[in-house]
C-alpha cells in the first residue's frame, strides 16, 4: 500500500528541520499503524488459514478469504 495517504516533502525547495523532523514523526506514526496487506492466493482453505496463523497471526476480523475459482484470495491486516 506503499505512500498512500500523505504528503510527501516538497522537491521545489530546501526543507527546514522543523519540516523534515515532522514529516519523520507523521511517517513514522503511519508505518505503525495497522494496515492491510495481499498476501496472495493459497490453493485451498487449509493452505489460507496456514497463512492467516502465521507470525503475526491474526485475530478475528483481521483476515479475509476470497474464492476466486480454484484460488483462496488472502488479505491480512497487521
């Protein structure tokens, strides 16, 4: 998921201290965050569930399977 959903530093222009050490706090706190993460597709549900236990294993809410044909779609959130 990448940078999504900040700013980024300014590249017109020097940045001041201030600026660099808030943009460090603001990133730092969003890395921190939970997030949800593509895990890829598993070959079936046991092979899906072998991944939503391993580390860090996921609690209930924070994994999602998704038939897609012979595929196991898996999204983790940590």
């Amino acid at each position: 998921m990448g940078n999504q959903g900040y700013d980024e530093l300014p590249v017109d222009r020097a940045v001041s201290p201030e600026e660099a050490a808030e943009f460090k706090t603001r990133t730092t706190e969003l890395r921190a965050a939970k997030q949800w993460h593509w895990n890829g597709n598993a070959a079936d549900v046991n092979q899906a569930v072998a991944l939503a236990n391993q580390y860090p294993p996921q609690g209930a809410g924070e994994a999602i399977f998704a038939l897609n044909g012979n595929l196991v779609a898996v999204w983790l959130y940590y």
